[in-house]
C-alpha cells in the first residue's frame, strides 16, 4: 500500500496580475524539474518491461529510493504506477494503459515514417521509399529522394514484384503471415523455375534459403533486381502487437551502395525502421 503523500518538490504557483503571462512563459519553456525527474521512474519501468521492487527501481533511475518514493505515491494515486500487495512490487498501473492505447490508435504508421526517411536520404544519400502491402503485392507510396541525382524509375503505387526478386518483396515475404505471401511467392516459383534467365530460376529450397537470410540479419538485400545496376536494402517496420506495418527501401547505384550487411547503410536502414517500429509502440524492433 502507498501511504507517503508528499509528491516531492512543490511547484511555486505562477503569480498573478501583469506579472502572469511572463510566470507561465518562464515554466513553459523551462519546464517543471520534479515531474521530468519523477518521469525517469516511468521511464525505467517502461525500459524493463516487468514490476521492479524499490531499490532496483530507484537505482534503475539514477535517484536513492528515499527520493523515489514520494514520486510513486504520487504516480500511484494517478494511476500511473501501482503496487503489488504481495511482492511489494511496482509495475505500471490502468492509467499508463490507458494513455498508450489512446497513444497507439491515434497513431498514423506513414505519417510516422516521413520524418525518419527524410533524414535517412539525407544521411547515407540514397532514396528511400516506404512501401505497404496492397492487393496486388508490396507497393510503394512514399519516396523520399537524396540531394544527388539517382534515376531509378520507380514512383508512388510502384509494385515490388517479383517478390522474391526484391529486397522490398522478401521482406514481407519473410514477415507477413505465410497465408497472405504464399500464393504469390508459389505463382512466381512456377514462373522463375521457368524462366530462360539462368540467373532468374528459383526454386523452393533458394526461397527458404533466402527467407531465413532475411530473418537472420533482420533486413534484405537486393543486388541488380529487379532493376539491373541498382541495389536495395529493405528492413521491416513492426506495430505494437508485433505485426509487419510497413517497409523501408535504401535503393542507389551499385556503384556507390555498400552491400555489406554489416556495413553503414544496412546498419543505418536498420536503425531508421527500429526507430520507426519504437514510435509505433514496438520496444523490441521484432516481430
């Protein structure tokens, strides 16, 4: 049971008279120290993932837990945090649910996206296109272009087919249901396993071969296809419940594309879609 009702630091109240639109711009722009030193507790809970006691929670937060407590009795009369009467543990409470389901359905996937590759273009100066799955496959309807002139013909409503051709097309080969990805990817088996390109043919071993590539390095690579002397990294961008939202595709020449997996645009492609996946309610970055 929380019974300590001393919040911490008080907040002087703004003054009154000519003085009180100058007092609330000062606390607006500076804002109040004892809540964002209280929120560090919130902060830590969420990092951890489960009901920490006291002490961990304290040090967790960078505050000795005498300092701690009179925050969580606060958090607790809000129903931010709550405590476990048999483990003496606390844990997140109804309202912090509350507040991140109001959060998640207000949220808007490519409206997330935007921001984060446009700095991504900017950054490793490749375009980079956000892509969905639509009726007929994975589609493009953002493209974000780098200062540098790169022509790739590709536009919004562009679909990434062969599926198993592109980097975007094996990502949600490797991360959508396999119910939804099935029957493409077996109608372009029967094709490619047809195909009078050698370098084309595919068969159901090359696919799961693939497919597990993918999911290993947690993002897909594409070397010439389906566009000839233009490479393509693709990672996965997942929601709150872990289920495949969206993609993000890094495309430029072959000549000045690191292919490397390990290597600065497969690192910062996969970083761009973890942040992305973070502001979508996804802490881990998986599926």
């Amino acid at each position: 049971m929380l019974t300590n009702d001393n919040p911490g630091p008080s907040t002087p109240e703004p003054q009154h008279g000519g003085t009180e639109g100058r007092t609330t711009e000062r606390v607006d722009r500076r804002g109040i120290q004892s809540i964002e030193v209280g929120g560090t507790l919130l902060q830590a809970l969420v990092r951890n993932g489960t009901p920490m006691m006291l002490k961990d929670l304290a040090r967790e937060a960078g505050m000795p837990p005498a300092k701690a407590h009179p925050y969580l009795v606060s958090f607790g009369k809000l129903g931010l945090i709550e405590q476990d009467p048999v483990t003496g543990r606390y844990g997140l409470g109804p309202f912090s649910l509350q507040m991140g389901l109001t959060a998640l359905h207000a949220l808007d996937p490519i409206k997330a996206a935007m921001p984060e590759i446009a700095r991504l273009a900017d950054d490793i100066q490749l375009n980079v296109a956000i892509a969905v799955w639509g009726n007929r496959g994975p589609t493009i309807i953002r493209i974000e272009e780098c200062h540098r002139p790169i022509h790739i013909n590709m536009r919004p409503g562009t679909v990434m087919t062969p599926l198993m051709l592109t980097a975007t097309g094996r990502v949600f080969a490797a991360f959508l249901p396999d119910r939804i990805t099935r029957p493409l990817v077996e109608e372009e088996l029967s094709q490619l396993g047809a195909g009078e390109q050698p370098a084309l043919k595919m068969s159901k071993r090359h696919v799961d071969e693939i497919l597990s590539d993918v999911r290993k390095h947690g993002i897909a690579r594409a070397l010439g296809h389906p566009i000839p002397g233009i490479n393509a990294f693709c990672a996965p961008v997942f929601d709150n419940s872990g289920a495949l939202s969206l993609a993000i595709t890094a495309m430029g020449p072959a000549g000045a594309f690191d292919t490397d997996w390990n290597g600065s645009t497969a690192t910062k492609v996969l970083a761009c879609a973890r942040e992305i996946s973070g502001r979508l309610g996804n802490i881990t970055g998986a599926g």
